[in-house]
C-alpha cells in the first residue's frame, strides 16, 4: 500500500493545487504532502514486505496491470525523490513565481511521476509515469525558465521525446514477444530473446535512457535546460530526475538484454568514459555557475553509466549509492547557485568573488559541497566513486586509469568555482552581498549532515540495496 | 577491545574535538579561549601519543578495529588503526612538533581578528586529525583518507588569506598536483585489491609474496606516483615552493615537518612491496638523488626566505627517497625525525624573522640582524648547522646513515649525494649570513620596529633547537659505538631487514670525512662570500636560469596547462556547440522547414480538401482491392 | 424486383452527393449533398437487409438475418439529424459573421 500512497499523495495535492487561488496556500499544500511522502519513505525503509507492493487491474485486455512494488533500489531512490522535494520547497521559498498554484501543482505531478517511475513494475505503467514525470517539466521550463527558455524547452522536448518513442516502440516489441502478451516486468525478464532481437531492441531503449542520463553523445540538452529552467526545477531535474535514466538501465535494460549488454559494453563504456572527460574538460573554461554544475553532473554521470555496465558487483554497489549521494551533493550545490542568483542576479564568475568575506556561513558550506563534488574522502561521493572505479578497474585497467584522470580534472574546475565565487578580492555587486538565508541554511546544513555521515558510514546503504544488485546480476 | 592500545582512538579525537570547537564557536570564541582549545587538543593527543609510544616500545602492538568502513561483496575495509613501531614514531613527531607549531601561531597569528584567528586553529586541528588518520591507518584506504585530508588543509591553509588571488592559485596548484599523485595511489589501492582482494597492511605483507614481481613493482610505482605529489618529488615538486603562500606556521608544520614526509611514510610502510621490485627500488632513488640535486640548485639564486627553505624541503626529501630506495628504510625514518626538527626550526625561525621585519620575506632587504634579535638568530644558526651536517648535531647522523647506505648501493649515488649535501651547506648559510650579517637593508621604519619575538615564539624554537642538536643520538651508526642505534632496534619488527653493511669501517670514517670536509668548506666560503657583500642584484647567465627555477613553471604552463585550456575551448565552442549540438538544431530545423513547405498544402479551400480526400478513397480503394475484387463487383451487378 | 435496381440508384445518388460537394460552393447545398450521399447508403442498407431477410425467413419463419440492418439505418438518421441541427447552426452564425455561405470564403485559419 505504501507505494500507492506515495504516489497518490503528491498527485492529489497536485490536482488539488490547481484550484486553490492563493500562491502561499498551495506552497503550503505541497510542502505538506511532500513531508508526508518524505515521513512514508521513510518508513518504508523497516516496512514489512507486504506492505511495499500492491496489484490491481488497470487495463487487462493489454495485459497491463497496476502493478507497483518497492526493493532496496526502489526505497532507496523514492526515499532521495521524498528527500528532494521538501529540500527544494524549503530552500527556495523565498523565491516568487507568477501563479504559484500551477507551478506548485505541476512540481508535485512531477515528483507523483517520479515515484511512479520508481516504482512500478509493469512497462506500461513505467511508461506513463516516465511521462508524467516529464511532462510537467515542460511547463514548468517554458513557462517560468529564463530568457531563453522557449528555445531550450523545445530543444529539451526533442530530445526527450525522441527518446520516449524509440522506448515505446520496444517495449510494444517486448510486449508482442511475451507468450501471454503482458507488460509485466517478470514477463519482460523471463523472455529469451535471440541476439538479434536483442540488439536493436537493446539499442532503442539505451537512446532513451541514455538521453535521460544523460550520456555522452546525448547530453546537450542539459546545460541549456539547467541553466534556463527555474533553478527549483534545475534541482528535481539534476537531483533526482537524471537517476530515472540510471534506474532505468539497471531495472528494465540490463536485466533484459543479457546478451546485448554482453555485445555492446565495451562501446558504452567506452562512450561512457569519454564523455566524463569530455564535460569535465568543458567545465574548466565554464564561466557560468549553473553550466559548470551541468556539466559536473554529466561527468559523474557518465561514470555512473560505464560502472552498470562493467556487471562488477562493487561497481554496482558504487553506482546505488552513488545514486542517492549525487542527489544530495548536486542539491546542495543548486541551493548555493540559487541563493547567489537571487542575491546578486548573476551567475557569471567573471562577476562574482569575494564572496566569503561577505558570506562566510555560505562560503563553507559551498566548500563542503564543492568537496564532495570531488568525492573527497569521508565525504559520500567518496565511497560510491570507489566502488565505480574498483568495478571500472576489474573491467578493463587502461579504461579505469583514462577515466581517472576525471578525478583530477574534477579537482580543477571545481576548485576554479569554489575561488572565482569565494575568494579574491570583492568587486562592487558582491559587497552588496549579505549571509545565506536561514531557509537555505538549514537545508544545506541537513545536506552536509548527510553527505559526512554516509561518507563516514556507507554501510546501511550498502545494505539496502544489496538485494537490488544482486537481482540484477544473478540474471543471466 | 581487551587491549589498552584500543584507545588509540583519542589520540585525533581530540583534534577533531578542537577542530568541531573552532570551527564552529568561531564568532564566540575569544582569541584566548580559541589558542587553549587548539594548542590543548594537541597537547592532548601528544600525551596520549607519548602514552602510546611507552606502551608499543615495552612490545605492545595492535591492531584496533572500529566499524566497518566499506564492505562491499568483493572485499571488506573496516576503519581500522594500527599502532606499531612506525606509527607511534610518527604520532610522536606530528603531535610533539604539532603543538610546539600551534603554540608559536598563538602569538604569530595575533593580528588576525579573532573570527579569522578560529578559522586558523581550527583548520591546523583538522591538518593533525588527517595527518593523525594518514599514519594510524590499518590500511590503505584509511590512508588515502588521511592523505587527502591532508592535501585539503593544506589548501585551505595555503590560501588562508583568501583575499589575495596569487595564494589562491597556489593553493589550487597544490591540490591539483597532488590530485596527480592521489590518482596513482587510487590505481595502487584497486591493484592490490584486484590481486590481493585486501588492502590490509597484515594481509597484504603476509600475502606480497605470491605477487609476481611484475606485480609487486605496478602497485610499488603507483604508490611511488601518489608518494611524488604529497612528497614534491620531480615531476610533481612545483606546488611546494609556491605552497609557501601560506602563513608561516603552515609552512613548517605542513609543508616542512609532517604533510611532505607523509610520502616517506607511505614507503617505509609499504617497505615489503618495494623488497619486491628491484625496479622499484631504483625508481625512487634516482627520482629521489635527482630532485634532491635540482631543487638544491634552486635553492642556491632564492632571494625569498622561505624560498630558499621550501627548495631545501624538497632537496632533503629527495634524499629521503634516495635513502627508500636503496633500501635504508631506517635511515630515512630516521631523516624524517631529525628534518622535522631543524627544518620545523628553520621556518618557525624564519617566521620570527618575518614578523620582526613586518611580513618583509626578502633577504636582501634584512641584514645585521645577528644583534636584534639574539635568540632567533642563535637557534636559526644551530638549525642551519644541523641541516648543514655537522657533527655531532643531527642532520649528520642521519644524513650520513643514507649516504652510507647510497655508497653501499653506488658510490656514484654517494658521490652526488655528497655534492647536493655541499649545496645545502652553501645555500643555508647563504641565507644566514646574508640575513643575520652585514648592515641593515631594511626601511628606517621597519629598523625603529625590528624587536624580538615573544616567548610563545621563543620557546618553541629553543625546544626545537635542542633537539636538533640532540636528535641525532638515538641513531648512531655502528662505526661509533655498537648497537647503540636505538631507533634501528625500535623500527626493527616494522621494516624488513636492510643489506648488512659489509663496508670496512676505515671507509666509513673516509667517507663521513669527506663528506663533512666538503660541506665545512662551502660553509666556510658562504659566510665569508655573504656576510659582508650579500648579492644584491639581478642574476645573470645560469645564476638567472636558477632564479626561475629553470623555467619549469614556465614549461608546464606550455606543455600542460595551456593545451588542456585550449582543448577545453574547442571543445566547448566548436565540438559541443556546432558539432553536437548543431547536429540536435539541425534536425530541428529540418523539421521547421519541412513544416513550412507542408503548410502551404493547408490552402484553406474546403472544396481542395474534399478533393483531396475523396480521390484519396479511390487511390486507397483501387490499392488495397488491387485483385480485381472491385471489377468483380461491378460486373456482378451488371449481370 | 432484382437488387441490382437499388444498387444502381443508390451509387447514382451517391455520385451525385459526391460531385455536389466537390463542385459546388454554397455550405448549404454541401450540405443537402451531404445528406444526399447517407440517404443513399441508407437504400442500400435498407434493400439489403430486406433481401437477406427474405431469403432466412423462406429457411426458417423465426429468423432474425437482416434485422441489423434495418437497426443502423435508424442510427444514421438520428446521428443525420443531430449533424444537421449542429451543422445548420454553425452556417446561421457563419452567416451572421461573415454574411455569406461561401466556403471558400472561410480560409482565415491557413494564416
């Protein structure tokens, strides 16, 4: 019942959100039901297996049916959806949109859709809430985004869309494949495809994860929409909404495709790896705060990607906990490039610096994340890059080294960020600048509280989704 | 648990404790309150560590287990300390000079206001619990915690005053480059547990012998890789002197007495591995004899004081590998004891000489400062002797011990070791004289203010300066005495047994003979060439090669730093914006157009719709009917 | 009388529905066409449905063949008339607007 709830939950204060007039009563409402979802997730950490899935009919003459269900990878990234959202909420509020209600109400299908996503166990289903997770997202870039926001929405919509029909069109395949023509997961798992079938099957569904990822050659719509859509949505795309791609190739690519994901790891890892060096060579020269991040995030990413398809089981962990520690340390950066945006309405770093004098709470705050963004030991990405670069190494030497060059590159523009918005001398706009708001504070806090005490103690996470990774790679 | 040694734990607790109190009372905390709290957490740790180091040498060991830190399927890596021999050792020289370090920046740092001033201490308390985890751990992936911790304090210290963008820059060098290093060390760790499936010092020394010696020589390189950045040993050296950005203190706790050895460490630790690989072995020492030479040349055209101390860093830490890598593990232990002593004293004397002079680091523009500041002076001469190495004061024994051991090795490497050594007495009284002799060269308002320091200043420099002196006789060599070399017989159970010296003990006395003439003479010739005529002007032919430090800054810059931002460029204007992303627009505006064209079909005229619809009916009609089904109809009806 | 009779006649009202609203240019008569071309249908199924009847009742008095077709004449007429009634209405408001039952005339929306 638990996942049913999460679902429905977001979605009622959604539909609900629309009809309320006032903006402040619907940030109300959503904050609410965001808590609510984040005290279930919670929950469903020690809830008793019964009561983490539900079946019911919902169109049974296509053979699909309502069939939702939670494992270890599941809690673990409805728990960062539930995480993510109040995060964002809180952080932001002091951040005003024309007609609340619909932006609220539209962030709140999103994080309905997510949840969905996350949970369901049926390819139809899947499908549905992969749009319902999307859709929103639209709307909201396109109707709150910066200056060139109609551009870049459209450009988001192409690539998304594309890759949503190449995953329809095989899982209609996969669908005409099954003997009892059901949409099932456990059906889709149990097929044997020939190597043939697989292949272009195989292919059609990776461009669509691949492009949600995003992955190397695919990434380019990303920079553009972080930096045009309002930055509570840059934080649910990059926090949260980038995982459905990873999540995906774990749950309904590889367990699948056994002999493609056999044929063809070698080329996506190797994609994989170049795109890594390829945004982390880009980020150096950035000069805009939200683009670095971007382009930060596609590195870990792509490291992300090659580590499921070494099949190692260290790097599979890696990448499941990983999952949840980019969330948290990308939020946090969000927040810190949101409250400098908002302070002194630039995000260039050719215009900012000085910063910690004015801000020191800020400052070291912006340090910790920037730290973990270079997965600083006893910091959380530390453990999760381990992991991936154990499983890289056992996977191919020369790639792991080639790869590893990303930590170095990380250090460099992470370090370029961290001293063109904090240090140096500071210039006109940045004297005007005043210490981080509380709001902000205190989510950063709640963050860094995180991001030490998983870097520090991985272990219970390692733990949860032990039977996720597993099931993955017992699948042969 | 039963083991007293579990407690190990305190020793960086309380310097994580002082680190948590500073870092987050900053605004309440008075400057006082902030200096008791820092320099008592190492105090603290520095009882505990001497606690530990009475228990470890009356033979206790131990290995204490904490939690977990990654269990992953493939292999298990609890946090876990060990405390023998070496790293009881080295807790004593981290704690002990540590807190002689904190106590001097108590008076040296007390312009900074008092938020700053907590910012300070609370920062050197995180450097001493990295360094602390980097010494204590069990394995290497504590290690690597410790290691990296260690690279971060060093650049939050290094660029401390945050206002000024050359310390930034410099402190951003100094991570990235040992990000270089830590890459190495990352491919080590996952070697080793590719091959071993531990990273356990136990396990891993009890297993290296079924590695084959290809093996064993890759983890033994990459280690040495990591060793080259935390240590600045050629390539990797750059960041070290521009390290010096940092407050003074910094200078000699991190990047002189404790962080820059954390690459000895690594080695003497790992001392079965490179047992393992002859080529290895080699490796370090020429990387070690080389850096050694080079960064002592440099040494000889710095004008900056704590230049000329961060290049001597390097040289002596190159003889330190010089000393790894033929295999006198004890002796380069040994080296690092008694160089955090002198070379601690150095800087921290170097400090006080700054201070006097109001944040003044040229030499040229010191002079005649013998009489202003007596106490300076006589311990920064007695740290000068010592590094020069002169008997009976330290740096001699050590010093000695790995020449003797290069000699044994190659007298070739003996051979250079020696001339580097004539260098470092050449240049270190270069500075002395030139700093402590002659007129005053300084403004008349600096000369009105030049006072001595105050004695939390003091103090620890007298400290420092007795145990230079002194901390050469827990090692003295066989020729001397027999067995009196304690610290041999100490690390004895940690390091695999060294090649006996099969030397005669009259070419011993030839070669200490030789070695202490050579630098006497340049000693000698220093103090009369400077004390009263100090180079004054600009360097010209190979004297201006060496001020620039052989334009090596100036070459990573083409080779390395100015390609990858012209990649990143290209990459980012030509490949991303027309290449990848043009390919995206350009199929969207494919589509437009398409569209556009397909939009005049829209005419708008009902009447071309209908058309359009119903001759569409027959075309489809008369395809998919195209077997004649429709003339059979037709003429059934006729019929 | 053969079937064949209102087969002709059907695809002759039939053409004729279909040539009106190609050529002619008046909504109202399009309309009237409209109607021409379903009425015409409408013999079709009527006849059909009877001829098909005949032929089961001759086998068996109770049977039942032939009856739907009958049914779904009644279906296009109701669904006939409720189109005429929407349809005559959108022309008396295009007329209001416009003053003209041109269609030609109502080519705005290609801009």
């Amino acid at each position: 019942m638990i996942p049913v709830l999460l679902i429905a939950i977001p979605l009622a204060a959604g539909l609900l959100s629309f009809f309320l007039r006032a903006g402040n009563s619907s940030r109300t409402l959503v904050t609410l039901s965001a808590l609510a979802s984040l005290a279930l997730a919670l929950w469903a950490l020690s809830a008793p297996q019964a009561q983490l899935q539900h079946h019911a009919a919902w169109l049974p003459s296509l053979g699909s049916s309502f069939d939702v269900q939670m494992d270890g990878m599941a809690k673990m990234l409805v728990l960062l959806t539930a995480i993510a959202f109040p995060v964002v909420y809180v952080s932001t509020a002091k951040n005003n949109y024309a007609s609340p209600n619909q932006f609220f109400a539209l962030m709140s299908l999103t994080q309905a859709g997510l949840v969905g996503v996350f949970v369901a166990a049926d390819g139809l289903l899947f499908y549905f809430f992969w749009e319902l997770a999307l859709i929103p997202v639209y709307f909201l870039c396109s109707q709150w985004g910066g200056e060139r926001r109609i551009a870049v929405t459209f450009k988001f919509f192409i690539y998304t869309f594309v890759g949503s029909l190449l995953m329809l069109v095989a899982l209609l395949y996969l669908y005409f494949q099954t003997p009892d023509h059901s949409f099932a997961i456990q059906s889709f798992y149990k097929l044997k495809l020939s190597a043939a079938q697989q292949g272009w099957t195989f292919w059609l569904i990776f461009i669509a994860f691949a492009i949600k990822m995003p992955v190397f050659p695919f990434h380019t719509w990303q920079p553009d929409t972080y930096e045009q859509s309002p930055t509570a949505v840059t934080m649910i795309l990059s926090g949260v909404m980038v995982k459905m791609g990873i999540y995906a190739v774990i749950r309904w690519l590889v367990p699948i495709f056994p002999a493609a994901v056999a044929q063809y790891d070698q080329i996506i890892i190797i994609a994989a790896v170049i795109g890594m060096l390829y945004a982390s060579l880009i980020a150096i020269r950035q000069d805009d705060i939200k683009r670095l991040i971007a382009y930060s995030s596609i590195a870990h990413i792509g490291l992300m990607c090659a580590a499921i398809f070494t099949k190692n089981q260290a790097g599979m962990e890696g990448v499941m906990i990983q999952m949840f520690n980019h969330g948290v340390n990308v939020l946090g950066l969000w927040i810190v490039a949101d409250v400098i945006e908002q302070q002194l309405g630039t995000r260039k770093f050719s215009e900012l610096g000085g910063l910690a004098k004015k801000a020191p709470v800020m400052a070291i705050l912006l340090v910790v994340m920037a730290l973990a963004n270079v997965s600083l030991p006893l910091t959380n990405a530390f453990i999760g890059e381990f992991l991936m670069f154990n499983g890289l190494f056992r996977y191919n030497v020369t790639i792991a080294a080639v790869a590893g060059i990303s930590i170095i590159l990380a250090a460099v523009y992470t370090l370029n960020m961290v001293q063109k918005v904090l240090y140096g001398a500071s210039n006109e706009r940045t004297d005007a600048a005043t210490d981080i708001s509380a709001n902000a504070q205190w989510m950063l806090v709640v963050l860094v509280i995180m991001i030490i005490a998983f870097g520090v103690y991985p272990q219970p996470m390692i733990e949860l989704t032990k039977d996720s990774v597993q099931a993955v790679l017992a699948i042969k | 648990m039963n083991n007293v040694l579990h407690f190990a734990w305190l020793v960086p607790f309380f310097p994580l404790l002082g680190f948590l109190v500073n870092g987050l009372g900053r605004n309440k905390l008075s400057k006082s309150a902030v200096g008791v709290v820092g320099c008592g957490a190492v105090l603290l740790s520095f009882l505990v560590s001497v606690w530990i180091f009475l228990q470890v040498k009356g033979g206790n060991t131990y290995v204490a287990e904490y939690f977990p830190f990654i269990n992953s399927a493939d292999f298990k890596i609890p946090f876990a300390f060990q405390i023998d021999q070496l790293s009881s050792l080295f807790l004593l020289i981290i704690t002990g000079i540590g807190f002689l370090i904190h106590l001097y920046s108590t008076a040296y740092m007390h312009e900074e206001n008092s938020a700053h001033f907590a910012r300070f201490f609370a920062y050197l308390n995180l450097f001493v619990f990295s360094m602390l985890l980097l010494v204590m751990g069990a394995n290497y992936v504590v290690m690597f915690i410790g290691w990296e911790g260690v690279g971060l304090c060093s650049y939050l210290l290094i660029g401390y005053w945050f206002g000024n963008d050359a310390y930034n820059y410099a402190a951003k060098k100094a991570f990235v480059m040992n990000r270089i290093g830590d890459l190495g060390f990352l491919l080590a760790i996952f070697w080793m547990l590719a091959k071993l499936g531990t990273v356990s010092y136990g396990a891993v020394f009890s297993q290296a012998a079924e590695l084959t010696t290809a093996d064993a020589t890759i983890i033994a390189i990459l280690l040495f890789v990591g060793a080259m950045g935390k240590s600045a040993q050629i390539p990797l050296y750059t960041w070290l002197p521009d390290a010096m950005a940092g407050p003074t203190p910094v200078s000699a706790l991190i990047h002189a007495a404790t962080m820059v050895t954390a690459g000895i460490y690594m080695i003497a630790r790992s001392n079965v591995l490179y047992s393992l690989s002859e080529v290895a072995q080699h490796l370090v020492a020429i990387v070690g004899l080389a850096t050694a030479l080079f960064a002592a040349t440099i040494a000889i055209k710095q004008n900056d004081i704590k230049k000329v101390l961060a290049y001597s860093t390097v040289s002596q830490l190159g003889y330190m590998f010089l000393g790894l890598g033929v295999g006198a593990y004890t002796g380069a232990v040994f080296h690092v004891m008694t160089h955090a002593f002198f070379k601690a004293l150095l800087f921290l004397g170097a400090g006080s000489v700054i201070h006097a002079m109001h944040h003044e680091q040229d030499i040229r523009k010191m002079g005649g400062l013998k009489k202003k500041l007596p106490i300076t002076h006589l311990t920064f001469l007695l740290g000068c002797i010592a590094i020069a190495g002169m008997p009976p004061f330290s740096g001699f024994f050590s010093k000695d011990e790995i020449l003797a051991a290069a000699y044994a090795h190659n007298p070739i490497y003996w051979g250079l070791g020696v001339a580097g050594a004539a260098m470092t007495a050449f240049y270190m009284f270069r500075l002395y004289a030139t700093t402590f002799f002659g007129e005053f060269r300084g403004t008349h308002e600096q000369e009105h203010h030049v006072h001595e320091s105050p004695s939390a200043m003091t103090i620890p420099l007298m400290v420092l300066a007795l145990l230079s002196v002194v901390g050469g006789f827990i090692g003295i060599p066989e020729v001397f005495a027999k067995d009196a070399h304690a610290l041999h017989h100490f690390l004895s159970p940690v390091l695999v047994t060294e090649q006996a010296h099969t030397m005669e003990h009259s070419t011993e006395y030839m070669l200490m003979g030789i070695s202490v003439a050579i630098a006497a003479i340049a000693i000698l010739y220093a103090i009369n060439k400077f004390s009263k005529k100090p180079e004054l002007g600009e360097p010209a032919g190979l004297g201006n090669v060496l001020a620039n430090k052989w334009y090596v800054d100036e070459l990573y810059d083409a080779v390395v730093v100015k390609p990858l931002h012209g990649l990143s460029v290209v990459l980012k204007n030509v490949v991303e914006r027309s290449g990848i992303d043009g390919l995206v627009n350009g199929t969207g505006k494919l589509v437009h157009y398409g569209s556009r064209q397909l939009r005049l079909l829209q005419s708008g005229q009902v009447g071309a719709y209908l058309l359009a619809m119903i001759l569409s009916i027959v075309v489809f009609m008369l395809v998919w009917f195209n077997d004649g089904t429709i003339m059979n109809l037709l003429n059934k009806i006729v019929k | 009388m053969p079937i064949n009779y209102y087969i002709f006649l059907a695809m002759a009202l039939f053409s004729i529905g279909v040539i009106g609203v190609l050529t002619r240019r008046n909504a109202i008569i399009i309309f009237m066409c409209i109607e021409l071309m379903l009425n015409a249908v409408n013999l079709l199924l009527v006849a059909f449905s009877k001829m098909h009847h005949g032929a089961a009742v001759a086998a068996d008095a109770a049977s039942q063949v032939g009856v739907d077709g009958q049914l779904f004449v009644f279906f296009i007429m109701v669904v006939a008339a409720a189109e005429v009634s929407v349809g005559l209405a959108i022309i008396v408001m295009m007329y209001r607007n416009v003053h003209s039952v041109d269609i030609n005339f109502l080519n705005r929306l290609k801009n």
